[in-house]
C-alpha cells in the first residue's frame, strides 16, 4: 500500500508543481505585456463590459465612472481608459457607441481622456446552457477575460457587471481589481428559495416538485457560492450599490470587507428634479429592461386589479406605460407574450409598450406621468425608482431589496413618507388605486411628492462621482 501512497504523492506533487510553474508563466507573459502596451507614468484603467452598448443602469454606471475617471484626467492625473467590449468592431464603433451614450444617459467622455474599445467574443447566450449554468457561465467569462487580457493587459482592471471569476485571471496579470457590484451572482435568498421549494424565473417548477433535486440544486449552489466567496475577495477595492447588496456581499466576500464600500449609482435626480409638476397626465409609467425578473407580468396583472376596484370609473383614462430596451429575441418574445396577456386580461385599450427608445423619449414620459410602478423582487438598488420620485412621480415599488433598504425611506426628521411599497397583486392594485385618486392638486399628494424629490438627491451624478474619485484615488 505504502508504495501507492509514495506514488501518488508524487504524482500530485509534478502536478501541482507543473500547475504554478505554468501560472507563473503566464504571469510574466502578462507583465510582459502591459509593459510593452502601457505607458510607465501612465495609470491604465480597462473595464470588463461586453455589453457596455446597452442601455440600462449598469451602462450608466460604466459611464459615469468613465466619465469621472476623465475628471481626474483632467485634474492632472497621468489615467487612460479602454473598455472590453463583444459588440461587432463595425466602421465608426467608438463614436457611434460615445453618440448613443450621450444621447441615452446625458453622458460625455471629456475628448481629452486617452479612450478605445478593445473588441473580444461575445458571450455565449446564457439559454445555450442547458446544467450548471452558473458554473458554465463563470467559465464563459473566465475565457473571455484570458482573451481580454491578452489583448491588453492594463494596471487596474475594472468589473462592472459582475463577473467575478474574471478576477482569477486579472490577479494572474498581475492588476489590480476594482468590482462594482450590482448584485451577488448567488446569494442567501436564492439558497432560501430552494429549500422553500418556491418556483421562480432561476428555480424551475421540476425542481422543487422534487426533493432529490431541491437538496442536489442547494448542494450546488452551497459549493458555488463558497467559490464565488473566495474569488470575489480578491478584489482590491469593492464598491455595492446598495445597503441590500452589501448585507449580501459582504457575507460572501468576507476576506474583502475591510475594502468594501456602498457606493450608490449615479442617478439623473438634478435635471428630473426640474421637470413641471402642473399639468400631468392620468399616466402609470414603467420603466425597465424587458427582462423576466422585472416580472412585468405583476404589472400587468395588477393595473387590470386596480381597473376593477375603480367602482365609480374614476379612472376610465389611465394608462400604463412600459418604457423599456429588449436586448435580443427572448426580450422581444417576452413582450409579445405581455402583449396577450393585457388582451387577455382586456386591457390593450390601457396599456402602451414604448420600446428601445433615447432617453429624451423617456424624459418626456417623466415629466408627462403622475404615478411610478417598479415590481422586481429583491431589485438590488433601483436607479428606475429614484427617477420616478425625482422626476414628481407617486411611486409604487417592490417591498424588498434596494427600494425597501435605501430608496423608499422616510425622509427627514419628520420621517415623511416618500412612496408606497407592495409585494402582491392586490397591494399593488390598491397602492396605484390610492396613487391614481389622490391626484396632483392636493395637500397630501404635494408633500409625498416634495418629500420623494428631496430624498432622490442622495442618490445625484455629483455625489456618485465624488464618491468613486475618492476611492479610486486610494488605489
């Protein structure tokens, strides 16, 4: 026996041993070449966004960094920029997606700021993978950031969707990283839904009709998410967008708390804050990727509730609006199915679907509508709820996560109210009902809408970047 023992000893031993001579290899290859790509004097900033053409609030987030990393620039620091992106490297791609930025987000790069794109393949379509999706993704993205980097290896490598386990590979190259974490990839409420055996949008009703697979599903989100622990706390600066999103980070990231900070996301609460309150419209305004936990359907659902509750037909003019982006066939396909189910419900009459349009579109619709309506579960901060309220809206959202933690919170000493916060159907119905009667000429509707406009500027461009300067400074 001895002798086996010896041998595989030694078997493991080469291997290992082969294992970090390789990486060390490609550690010097790396620093080879940032050496031979960067400027010594010149600090270089790369962030991970294969899909920074989109427009949702993570984009926004990427691009009010950007644009506070040109400010630094501009103070005189020594800073260049480039993004990873999958989008097709197309004639004119830079001014193109820079033009689409500043038309959708109000955004411009200071010109001044040394900026390209760096192009690598796309993603692999997240339904393409049938088991182990979270696994088959992080290995997805752990190649895609082995291209990037040998693309181009920069000092500070930068994620701002998520995308943990690309740090394994940033730390190989020898950079440092930088996470903004919207949401964690896993989390106790996730592992809580499977043991509950509730059926959601991640937990397929099979799953939990089964208890073999409900206790194989928590084993494999366990032995994820000790993983997903460990890699993240490789960052060297952690910024979270919410109060929720720390409580949840900080518990899986537990070697990287003490460089953990909440950060909030740059909202346009100035400019929104300006719009007309005379003069709105009998309109209930959605806005949002169309994407299956916006649960969109709850919307729906609950605007033809609150229809039936209107006794005195008070409400015989209202509309609901659905402002948002589809980011390929399975968003559009989404929409199609919303659409049969408001003619199922009869409803079509009221409901309007405003579909990947700029930004000035959905300006136009904040400073048109009186009532703001956000359903997501566990939303992990809610950029769309803090421009409802800023822009005057009475805003009904889900009584969870960001919106519960940090948005809809009374405000002042005087622990105003500054919104209405539901979970199901009928208190959605009877929240927007009360929202929708209350009306915009009245004392009570005056004072929830002053006191949503004040608490909104928390979450201002301005305090995001000086937030984000302050703490990139530090690296």
């Amino acid at each position: 026996m001895l002798p086996y023992i010896t041998l595989a000893l030694q078997v493991f031993g080469t291997s290992a041993l082969s294992i970090i001579v390789t990486l060390c290899v490609f550690s010097i290859e790396f620093s080879r070449k940032r050496n031979k790509c960067c400027r010594k004097t010149v600090t270089t900033f790369a962030f991970f966004h294969p899909h920074c053409s989109a427009g949702g609030g993570g984009e926004r987030v990427l691009w009010k960094s950007i644009e506070a990393l040109g400010q630094l620039h501009s103070d005189g620091q020594q800073i260049e920029v480039l993004v990873y992106t999958s989008d097709d490297a197309v004639e004119n791609y830079s001014h193109v997606v820079l033009q689409q930025v500043k038309d959708r987000f109000s955004i411009q790069i200071p010109p001044s700021l040394p900026f390209r794109f760096v192009h690598i393949p796309k993603k692999r379509d997240p339904s393409t993978f049938k088991r182990l999706t979270l696994i088959a993704e992080s290995i997805d993205t752990i190649k895609l950031a082995w291209y990037a980097l040998h693309q181009f290896t920069p000092h500070v490598f930068v994620d701002t969707t998520g995308c943990a386990f690309t740090f394994l590979v940033a730390k190989l190259a020898r950079c440092k990283v930088v996470a903004y974490v919207h949401y964690p990839t896993v989390s106790t409420d996730m592992l809580n839904l499977v043991w509950e055996r509730r059926p959601t949008y991640n937990n397929a009703s099979a799953v939990t009709r089964s208890s073999l697979s409900t206790y194989l599903k928590l084993i494999y989100y366990s032995t994820f998410a000790i993983a997903y622990g460990l890699i993240g706390s490789l960052s060297d600066l952690v910024m979270v967008n919410s109060t929720w999103t720390y409580g949840h980070v900080s518990f899986l990231w537990r070697f990287a708390r003490s460089r953990m900070y909440i950060v909030y996301p740059p909202c346009d609460t100035d400019s929104l804050r300006k719009l007309d309150l005379k003069d709105r419209e009998n309109l209930i305004l959605s806005i949002g990727q169309f994407r299956p936990e916006k649960d969109h359907a709850l919307q729906i659902k609950a605007f033809a509730k609150m229809l039936s509750l209107d006794g005195h037909n008070k409400l015989k003019d209202v509309k609901l609006i659905l402002v948002g982006s589809c980011r390929g066939k399975a968003d559009e396909d989404r929409v199609k199915d919303l659409r049969e189910l408001a003619e199922s419900l009869n409803v079509t009459e009221h409901i309007e679907f405003v579909l990947n349009q700029p930004f000035p579109v959905l300006k136009d619709y904040f400073g048109r509508a009186s009532v703001g309506l956000h359903t997501m579960w566990n939303e992990h901060f809610g950029i769309g709820v803090v421009e409802m309220m800023a822009a005057g809206l009475i805003t009904v959202a889900h009584n969870s996560g960001g919106p519960k933690a940090d948005i809809i919170v009374p405000h002042s000493d005087e622990n105003l109210p500054t919104g209405y916060l539901a979970s199901t159907e009928e208190e959605y119905a009877k929240a927007m009902l009360d929202a929708c009667i209350m009306g915009m000429d009245n004392e009570k509707s005056r004072s929830l809408r002053q006191s949503a406009q004040e608490s909104s500027a928390r979450f201002s461009d301005d305090v995001f970047n000086a937030s984000f300067k302050s703490l990139i400074s530090k690296l």
